[in-house]
C-alpha cells in the first residue's frame, strides 16, 4: 500500500512537471484569456486607458510544472524509507 502512494506521487509529479497530454497549457492559456478580457472590460467601465494584463504566477505553466519537482522528491523519500 505505502509503495503505491509512493509511486503514484512519482507518477503524478511527472506528469506534472513534463505536462502530459498538454492540459497545464491549455488550461493556462484559457485561464489568461479570460482574465485579459475582465481587465478590459474593467478598464473600459472606468474610462481608463488599456493596460496590458499580466499574468499572476498560478496562470503561468512553468510555475504549475514547477509544483510537480517537491511530488516527485516526496514520492522518491516514500519510496527510500518504505525499500531501506
């Protein structure tokens, strides 16, 4: 039981880091042209001139691939205590 855990925290963590599938782009992209868009709707609401938008550091995919490395080293620590 415990070496499933750990290996599905491997598993999870790569798919994080090396984004499988694509899904952390794909949804960053979605989640900056939304926001963009309330930026400008806002901006315009007020009469402010357009700024552009910048992404907080959750709607950047680097960042979330990042998140998959502390998964990995976990599962790879499970993995040392459960076989040493």
């Amino acid at each position: 039981m415990a070496i499933g855990f750990a290996i599905s925290y491997v598993l999870i963590g790569v798919l994080v880091l090396f984004d499988i599938g694509g899904f952390i782009t794909r949804r960053c992209e979605r989640v900056q042209r939304t926001a963009a868009e309330r930026h400008r709707d806002m901006m315009a609401r007020h009469g402010h001139l357009q700024t552009t938008y910048v992404a907080g550091p959750l709607a950047q995919p680097a960042f979330l691939r990042a998140l998959g490395v502390p998964l990995i080293a976990l599962g790879g620590l499970l993995l040392l205590l459960h076989l040493g």
